[in-house]
C-alpha cells in the first residue's frame, strides 16, 4: 500500500463539474482581473468570517505585507512573531521594511502566547501576528489585552486556519486584521496562489485595497506607493466554488483526526490537542516522536509519506539570522526535533488511517 502526504484529487474530483462550469462562466465573460467573481468571493468570505471587509491579494505572504504596510508598519517597527512558524509569516515582515522579533510557544499547542510575547516587547514593537499552527486556534482574549495595553496592532495569520473558531467566533474576526492564504493544500485552496486580507476596519480595508493594486484610488489616480497583488477571477470562481464546501470538507478533518486519535490513543504519543476555547480546524496532524527517524524510516519502507512542518526555527535560517542576538527558544527546539505531520487530507479513508497507524505501533 502506498499513502501519499496529500491527495488533492480526492477532493477535487467531486466538485469537477462545478468548476468546468466555473471556468466557463469565466471564460465568457472575459474580464480577468477585478471582476464578478472576485466582487462575489469578497462578499462571501466577509460574511462566512463575520467581518465587514474582505480584500483578494495575490497570496498570503502578500497579505501580511499588504496588512503591515497599510497599518503604517515598516522601516524601525518590531514585529513579534512566533519562532515555529514557516517562512513566509516572518517573510513578510521583512518585506514590508520591519524587524520580525521571535517569540517562543506553548508546549502543548504550538502557539504564541501572551506571555511568549509579551517578553519580547520593547518601544519599537508596532505589531503582534499570532499564527493559528496547523488549524489550532491560538489563545486571543489575552493576547488581544497584551496588545492594548501596550498600543500594538493585531494581525492574524489564518493561513491553516480557514474556518477554525475560537470561543465561538471565527479565527481572523478577532485581531484589528487577519491574513489568508489560499494555496492549493489549505484547507480552503485555490487552483494556484491566491489570499486575502479581512477586516472591520473600512480606513485599514481602503488602504489594502489600494496598495494591492498600484496604490490607485480610482482609475489613473495614484495616491501611495503600492504594488501588483490582486486576486484573479479564475482562482476567485474556484473559491467561490469551493467556499461552499469548506465545513463539510473541515467536519471530514474533524473526523479523520478522531478516527486518528482512537487508533493511536493507546501509544501514549503527544498527539494533537484541541484547546477547551477553540474548534481545531487540522490543516494537518501532527504528532511528536523520540525517535522521529526511525518511525520516518518505518513509515517510508511501508510506502507511507511523511512531512515536517517545520525542520527548522526561523533564525535557523540565513534570512533570518541576523534578526537574532543568540536567543534561545526551549520549547519550540524541543517541540520541532520530535514533530511529524502524517499522510492527511479529506477523502483519506478509515484503511488508509489504519495502514498508517499499524506501521507506527509496530515500530514504536
Ligand atoms: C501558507 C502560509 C503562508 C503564506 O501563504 P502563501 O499564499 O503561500 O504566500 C503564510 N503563513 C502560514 C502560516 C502559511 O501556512
């Protein structure tokens, strides 16, 4: 048997008719960039969010810029962000011309936390951006109050967390803005790059809207320094089509994470915990192993692929390095040398599940 990490077909081949007629509808049309069906989207994904403003972009790293800058963010800001995080969170801080400032996690949920933050504070910090990790929402209510007793904006990275909620509220509807990517492997993708930025601030919504198309206005009207990152119609019809399926298709992840937990429940493994405030959306599950190798090598002789989301903390990395002064960072080291993400998308099935989780209990 062979299980692969993801398998976008099993999702995709029930919506074919509905996106060749999407395509069509597109096609006839001929109008590309901002048309229907991004006007549509936009309306679409404010209201299944419970905003008032929702801004396509070219992808989400372009999201976090946009935000950033419209906020007015940039050259000699500091910008917290969590250390576990992948790259483009951090990316994008550093393109919109601020410092990203590394924050450790918490051990059981893998996100910043308030107190992780609020170590990190220091007259230039303009700005926190909280990444709900793999679909878990991070904890708000105290980061939010850690931002406005200290007059610091709030940008949600929704990246992995489309539909997830926290205390019944909807990840991205709780920070002053909030970020999304709609890469073909998030849980609401698109047929490409595609993001988006929303919010219930009109001034913020304006300005995004600006900066993400040439800084106009109106047509020939100028009025900042912006750039090329709009949402285009095809990917908009996509995600108009698939929008209407992303609760079945996260209650599927919802599933398949349960079915996971009882066949490994009796390994004492760290699996993934949802926390008492939040719906957990699994963009992917992820587990903790001592001996993350061998169960990789296990997995792999059995035809089973694995991923690690991330192999790395970001001041690992050469673009990031020089944003950091010999920090440590405990329990995100510690979490990232054991983290492994297994095979998990919707339409996996229950055998599927069951090949993988016989293959970890005989190696173990
Ligand atoms: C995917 C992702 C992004 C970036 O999205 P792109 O659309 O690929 O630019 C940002 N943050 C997180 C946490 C992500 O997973």
């Amino acid at each position: 048997m062979t299980i692969p990490f993801n398998d976008l077909n099993r999702s995709l081949s029930m919506i074919e008719g509905d996106l060749e007629k999407a395509f069509r509808n597109t096609l006839s049309r001929s109008r590309f960039i901002k048309g229907e069906e991004v006007r549509i989207f936009e309306q679409l994904f404010s209201e299944y969010i419970g905003v008032d403003h929702c801004i396509g972009c070219g992808n989400g790293t372009d999201a976090i810029e946009i935000s950033l800058r419209a906020f007015g963010i940039g050259e000699g800001d500091e910008v917290i962000v969590p250390v576990n995080t992948c790259v483009p969170t951090a990316e994008a801080v550093v393109n919109a011309g601020a410092k990203p400032v590394f924050a450790d996690v918490d051990p059981v949920f893998h996100t910043l936390t308030s107190h992780t933050a609020a170590q990190k504070i220091t007259g230039k910090t303009r700005a926190l951006l909280p990444v709900h990790l793999y679909g878990c929402p991070a904890d708000m209510d105290p980061i939010m109050d850690l931002a406005r007793e200290n007059d610091l904006i709030v940008i949600e990275d929704c990246a992995q967390a489309h539909g997830a909620e926290y205390k019944g509220r909807k990840t991205g509807s709780i920070g002053n803005a909030a970020a999304f990517s709609f890469y073909p492997t998030k849980n609401l993708g698109a047929l490409g790059d595609a993001g988006a930025i929303v919010s219930n601030d009109s001034l913020f919504a304006g300005k995004t809207r600006m900066i993400a198309d040439h800084g106009q206005s109106s047509r020939d009207i100028h009025v900042l320094s912006g750039k090329n990152s709009r949402l285009d119609e095809l990917q908009a019809a996509v995600l108009n089509v698939k929008l209407t399926r992303l609760d079945h298709w996260n209650r599927q992840r919802i599933q398949l994470a349960e079915y996971y937990f009882e066949k490994l429940e009796d390994t004492g493994l760290a699996l993934p915990r949802q926390p008492d405030f939040a719906l957990h959306v699994y963009h992917l599950f992820v587990t903790r192993f001592n001996h993350r190798e061998k169960i990789i090598q296990a997995l792999r002789d059995a035809g089973v692929q694995t991923m690690i989301h991330y192999n790395y903390l970001l001041p690992d990395l050469s673009p990031f390095s020089r944003f950091c002064n010999q920090e440590s960072f405990p329990v995100a080291e510690n979490l990232n040398s054991t983290i492994l993400s297994l095979p998990f998308f919707p339409g996996m099935t229950h055998d599927e599940v069951d090949y993988v989780c016989k293959v970890i209990v005989n190696a173990l």
